[in-house]
C-alpha cells in the first residue's frame, strides 16, 4: 500500500483497574468510569481533549462528562472496537479517542458456570455445551490428528500462570509456581483440560486512549503505534458446537480461525513472526497458545508442541508469551475486558514499563483476542516506530 491507513495513530494511555475474583462497591458502569478516567490520566489527557469514544457503555462517559457532542461507535469487543477507532481518527472523524469497559457486579454465584458460558441455543445447552467443552472438542481434534501430547497443554499453562504468579496485580498473584505436573494433576474440567488449563472468573475495567500523531505529541507517554489489526469471525459465539472442519471460504476451516487476520496483519505492516519479540496472546485456554502459534505462522501446522515445549514462550525464550498470567492467572474481567488486557500488556511491554516479566528492548508485539472454540480470532501488531 502506498501509506500505512494507521500512519497517524498511536496508543497514548492505557489503564487496568484493581482486578479481583470480586470488587466490592463496584458495578460495571463505576469500575468502567474508573478505568476510563486512568487510561486518559496515563496519557495525560483531560475528559474535556476526548473528541471520541468507542465501547457499548462510552455514551454513560460522555454524558458524565458533558463532553459532547463527539463521535462515538458502540463497537465493544476489544480489537475490533480498538480498530473502529483508529480508523474513526484515520478518517478524520475524531482526533483522540476513549476505549473503556469494565465488569463487576454481575456475576457473584461463583458455584455456578459464568452468564457466558450459559448459552441459550437449543442444540447446545441441553448437551452441556458450556465453554471449557466447546474449546475442548477443537483441542482433542488437534491431538488426535497430530500427536499434540497433553504434556504440551500443561507447559502452556504452567508457563502463563507461573508469569501471572510473580505478578503482583494478578489476581492469582502468589498462586504458584506450578510445574507441568501440577497441571496434569488438577482435576479433569473437560478432556483433555484439566482446571489449571482454564481460565479464572473475575472483576476489573480497562481503558485505552488512541490519538491523531500531531495530538500524541503532548501525551504524558511514548506513544504506541498500531501496525496491523484485523479480525477473523466464522460464526456467532457459544451458539453452535464448534467443528474444526466447519468450511468457510477459499478452503479455510474453523479450526484454524485466525490465520487470515494474522497475515493481513503482517501484510500490513511489512512483518513477518521473526520480527515479533514479545507474544501477547489470548488464552481462554492452554492449547488456544498452541493453537495460534500455528495459525500465525509462527510454525507449521502440528509442531506447536513442540515449539512450546521448546522453551520458546518462557521468560527470555524467543517470544515470550502472555507476560502478565494473561487469562489463566491475571485477570478474567467478563464481558469486554479481558479483551482488551492483551493490547494493554504490549504497550507496556513496548513501553518497557511491566513491572514484571519485561521482555528486554522489544520493539513488536503481537496481541490477540478470541478462539478457535468461540469461532472467531482478533490480531494487532503494535511497534515502538511509527509505520
């Protein structure tokens, strides 16, 4: 392409909120305002310089802060709504933008399975179709057919819950460390994963700001640049039995949802997976990481065990993955927050910022969101230079 349609945007502020199993005092709207009002203190920004907002519940921000009228798009998943607004800033519809969501409040039965792992279709509620099965009937597929032992599933798992161990904002900060062998040992949830395969349940908010380059100048922080993003989708999330082989166009398959966002991704920013240093990846569960290795490119297609087991995703390893504990260990907001955590952790990662587990002079991070059990994988390529 002639120019980079994100040559003038950065990532100027971001924010998580204290995360916790529960955040007494708070619901969604409160923890989302807190969130939104330290992404734009991050940046050092005012409500009164957003022109802006992106997100289902930005609108209660606008009104709170009488900051309207503004362009707004209710867009809330996490990247895809992260992109809506750098493309609202390359249009020139807006010149700093708000992303912010949050979750508390409404979940607190935690004998229960989560509101979103509770589907209401027909064909899958009745046969116990909650999450840990969907994402677990790809998992056994990919074993099946290419020999992934479970061994590797339990050094993803290990590996991210032991990041999120030494993490002190992780909610399971201190729960650790594990070896494999924990893993394996913890208590069948759905074969092949074990309990430490899956994902916790909790609280929090997050925030970002995005910014016109000319309006980045007079952030508080080296500015972030978006690289490349895109989204794959395959069907509508928790609805229909996931298949590997569910056929979409061109020949692709369900089980390998992800693969056109990610080299429309590269494509776009002129990259490739040995430009990537630090790997922010999604992980609702162990083998999602496995997964997406192989969906990416990172390599072909069944030696993702072997790359894990390599050492490749630990601390110091060729690229490190999911920093913080990710959705294992750090934090599972609900709704729309653990979606935007990723993107949160490669700008502190770019920014050379993380507290804990900083990847030493990484200039490119690939963040992700989404599946291959919820039939949909969302890609971004952040970089320290402005593309």
């Amino acid at each position: 392409m002639a120019s980079h349609p994100f040559h003038d945007v950065a990532i100027v502020g971001v924010h998580n909120t204290a995360q916790a199993k529960v955040l007494e005092g708070h619901d969604a709207r409160s923890i989302t305002l807190e969130a939104a009002l330290g992404a734009l203190d991050d940046a050092g920004f005012a409500p009164g310089d957003v022109d802006g907002v992106v997100g289902p519940t930005t609108a209660d921000f606008l009104y709170q802060s009488r900051g309207g009228p503004m362009w707004r798009s209710t867009s809330g998943f996490g990247i895809p709504a992260l992109l809506d607004g750098a493309m609202a800033i390359a249009c020139g519809l807006a010149s700093v933008v708000l992303y912010a969501t949050g979750g508390a409040g409404s979940y607190r039965d935690r004998s229960a399975t989560a509101p979103w792992t509770r589907p209401t279709n027909e064909y899958v509620l009745p046969f116990g179709m909650f999450t840990a099965a969907e994402f677990a009937l790809m998992a056994r597929r990919h074993m099946h057919t290419y020999g992934t032992p479970p061994e590797a599933l339990a050094h993803v798992a290990a590996t991210i819950r032991n990041n999120g161990h030494v993490n002190p904002a992780a909610v399971f900060a201190g729960r650790g460390p594990y070896t494999d062998q924990d893993i394996l040992d913890s208590r069948m949830v759905a074969d092949p994963f074990h309990l430490l395969d899956c994902a916790i349940n909790s609280e929090g908010g997050s925030a970002l700001v995005l910014a016109r380059a000319d309006r980045a100048t007079a952030a508080a922080r080296a500015p972030v640049w978006i690289l490349g993003g895109t989204t794959d989708h395959v069907g509508p999330a928790y609805q229909h039995p996931p298949s590997w082989d569910l056929p979409g166009r061109d020949g692709s398959v369900a089980g390998w949802v992800g693969r056109r966002a990610a080299a429309q991704s590269f494509a776009m920013a002129g990259l490739g997976p040995d430009d990537v240093d630090v790997c922010e990846f999604y992980d609702p569960f162990s083998f999602e990481i496995i997964r997406q290795f192989e969906a990416f490119g990172f390599c072909d297609e069944g030696e993702g065990a072997d790359l894990v087991l390599s050492g490749a995703i630990e601390p110091g390893g060729r690229w490190p993955v999911t920093t913080d504990g990710g959705l294992l260990s750090f934090s599972h907001g609900g709704g729309a927050v653990q979606m935007v955590q990723r993107v949160i952790r490669g700008v502190h990662q770019l920014r050379g910022e993380c507290a804990t587990m900083q990847v030493a002079d990484a200039e490119v991070a690939m963040c992700s969101g989404g599946g291959s059990g919820a039939l949909f994988n969302d890609v971004m390529l952040l970089g320290k230079e402005r593309p």
